[in-house]
C-alpha cells in the first residue's frame, strides 16, 4: 500500500486508481488498536528474526496477522513449496519493509495530494485481537482519503488473496468497472 501511494504522489500521471489491500498499521495508517501489536506478535516476531530465527519469526509474525491456520492457508493455495518460499522471502520484509512501514510519513499532507479513487480492502474474519484495528485502519484511509470505498470481504483475514482469491477479484473487477462508468 505504502508503494501505491508514494507512486501516487510522485508520478500521479501513472496511477488511475488505488487497490489498498489491509494498509499495514504503521506510518500514516497508525491507530489506537496498532500499539497491542508491538507486544503481541511483531516484536518477538523481530527478535527471532534479531536472533536468526526465520522460521520463528514468520511463524510469529503469520500466526499474529493471520491467525492459528496461516500455514494452512498457504499450502493450500501455493504448496508445502510455497510456505517454504514464503518463510525464506520474508528475510526482507523483517529486514526493511517493517522498518519502512513505521517509518513512513505519509499523512495528511499527502493524502491531500492524492486524487485518485481508492479502494480499500478487508477482510471480514479477522482474528479477534485484529478485528478493532482494521475497522480503525479502513476508518483511518476514509479519513486520510475521502474518496475511498471500503470493501469488506466475508470470511478472510489479512490472507485474503489466497483464502479467497475470486473474490479479491471480483471486488476489485467491480471497482475498476464502475469507473469507466
């Protein structure tokens, strides 16, 4: 989401629309739920990851987002493969993306700058301790950008594209559509 939006902003000429799929909860899009995720997930999760412990800190991390099943969720759709990509691949997020996240400074300030319509989506089955937090993140981007639709996606959490990939599609299909409307 941080990328889209910085391309927004610095090449709007590029970017017709935004897809926002669960804004992380940092930078801009911090909100009052964001601070029990320090203490809950991302910090052990950045410990192990300190300490060399990939595997735990995917693990850590997945089971915070993505609740008890994340696991199953990926072999399912990508194989045991996949998990396994997953878990080596996520050395960059631990590495710069979170830092990145936190970070950011995108705000009001650039929210103004943004013309675009955006689509923000969620999904509908959170794990309990996340559910407060992403109704305060789509809250937060309508606040940031008024133009922005919420999408709330029966059934899923923050895995969503690979819990329910048709209907990730088909809410942004629709979207997309009704703007050449």
């Amino acid at each position: 989401c941080q990328i889209g939006l910085a391309l927004a902003i610095e090449r709007p000429e590029l970017v017709r629309s935004l897809a926002l799929l669960e804004p992380a909860a940092g930078g801009g899009f911090e909100v009052p739920a964001s601070a029990e995720l320090g203490p809950a997930f991302v910090g052990p999760a950045l410990a192990a990851f300190q300490a060399g412990e990939l595997g735990a800190a995917f693990d850590s991390f997945m089971r915070g987002v993505c609740g008890e099943g994340y696991r199953e969720i990926i072999e399912g759709r990508l194989g045991t493969t996949g998990v396994e990509n997953a878990i080596r691949e996520s050395a960059f997020f631990f590495r710069d993306e979170i830092g990145a996240v936190l970070e950011s400074k995108f705000g009001s300030e650039q929210a103004a700058k943004i013309r675009q319509p955006v689509l923000c989506v969620e999904g509908g089955a959170q794990p309990a301790h996340l559910a407060l937090m992403s109704r305060q993140i789509s809250e937060r981007t309508v606040q940031l950008l008024p133009q922005t639709q919420v999408v709330i996606v029966p059934r899923v959490n923050h895995a969503l594209p690979l819990q329910d990939p048709e209907a990730v599609a088909q809410v942004i299909a629709s979207f997309v559509a009704g703007l050449t409307q």
